[in-house]
C-alpha cells in the first residue's frame, strides 16, 4: 500500500515534464562528472589527415547523442514530432531580418572580445586548429554540430517540452543547464551567457524555433575564433 500511494502521489514525476527535467539532469550529471572524452582515441587518420586531440571530437558527439539524438528518442516516444519543439521554420518570418542585421553586431563585438587575455587562453578549445587550416575548418564544422544539439537541448526540447507546464517560466528553466554548461568557460562568458540564455529563448518561443537562435549562436562563436586565430 505504501508504494502505491507514493505512486500515486508523486505521479506527475513521471509525466512528460518529468522526464524531461529527469533527462536533463542526468545528461548534464554526466558531462559534468565523467570524462566521457576518454572513450575516443587520442588521435585518428582520416583520408590520409592525421587528426591529434582527436578526443575534443569525441567529447563534441557525445554531446551530440546526449543532446540531440536522445531527446529524439524520447520525443518519439512521446509519439509527438521535432517541429513540435521548434525544429521549424514556419513561423520566424520578419525576424530573419532582424536575425541578418544583428549577425555584423555580433561579429564586430565578437573582434574586441577576442582581444581580451582570458578569451585568447581558451579559444579555439581546439588548439591543433590554430595551426592548420584543414583542421580548423574541420574543428568548426563539429562546433556547428555541438551548437546544433545545445540549441535543439534547450530551446527546443526543454524550451517546449516544458511549455505546458510552466508557460513562460520556460525560459528561466532552460536558462540554468545553459548557464551551468558555460561554468568551465571565461567568467565574463559564464554571465553573459546568463542575458544570451534568457534572449534566445525569449526569440525561440516567440517564433516557435531554435533555428534564429541557433544562426546567432554559431555566429558568434565561429566569428571569436575566427578573429582569434587570424588576426
């Protein structure tokens, strides 16, 4: 009797808000705490292109079925879709001209930036990319897949996944595992992401998408290395 009333009472845990939230904290439990990068060999060849450090890759795809594959999984299982949870388009409209105006903002600001000390020290987190341009360019091909799943994670799955249940208290609930994924990032990155979270979700469920804040995400930080690494 004891189980089932403890069940009964505390069956919301296990709705679909639940598991979200239970999701969530598990996946961000375990990037946090385990050095999942270590299942992935210290350097691979790749059609002839040695690739060392090659664990910054793995620890990037990991990330990629964590925060993206996963909670496709688990969407399917909800027997909903991804266009449920702003894997769309339909409604972004006018805002892609503000998304467009704003992109030479970002990259401007993000040259000033890259001038500080403590920014310089951690990007491109790839080192081996400052060195060669193939690696670069390949680097930054799996930072839009990383950004890819971090914004589908959080203003996709939690942002609308929790939607019903908290309205737009969603946005602050979104805003703290993105916040705590910046916490080994510089300190002024680590707060500002703190206005970034709180804006992208703000722009993800006025249009019902990722994908704005998706564009402005990989802008910036494509545009930090890039003033990093070549000026």
């Amino acid at each position: 009797m004891g189980s089932k009333r403890f069940f009964h009472n505390y069956r919301e845990i296990f709705s679909k808000e639940g598991i979200i939230l239970l999701y969530a904290l598990f996946v961000l439990a375990a990037f946090i705490s385990l050095r999942l990068d270590l299942l992935w060999p210290a350097s691979v060849a790749l059609c002839g292109l040695e690739i060392p450090d090659f664990t910054i890759f793995g620890w990037m795809f990991n990330q990629v079925i964590g925060y993206l594959l996963i909670p496709l999984f688990i969407i399917r299982l909800f027997k909903e879709r991804p266009g449920d949870y702003g894997w769309q388009t339909k409604r972004v409209k006018s805002l892609w001209w503000w998304v467009i105006l704003i992109c030479p903002v970002i990259i401007s600001g993000m040259f000033f930036v890259s001038q500080m000390d403590q920014f310089q020290k951690y990007y491109p987190i790839y080192r081996y990319g400052k060195e060669t341009l193939v690696l670069f360019i390949l680097y930054e091909f799996a930072v839009v897949a990383l950004l890819f799943s971090w914004e589908f994670f959080l203003r996709g799955f939690m942002l609308f996944g929790l939607e019903k249940k908290f309205g737009k208290f969603t946005v602050l609930i979104q805003l703290i595992p993105f916040v705590l994924m910046h916490s080994q990032k510089p300190a002024l990155e680590v707060y500002a992401a703190i206005a970034g979270g709180f804006i992208l979700g703000v722009i993800g469920l006025r249009t019902r998408s990722f994908i704005p804040g998706l564009i402005l995400h990989v802008v910036l930080l494509l545009s930090l290395d890039m003033w990093i690494v070549y000026t």
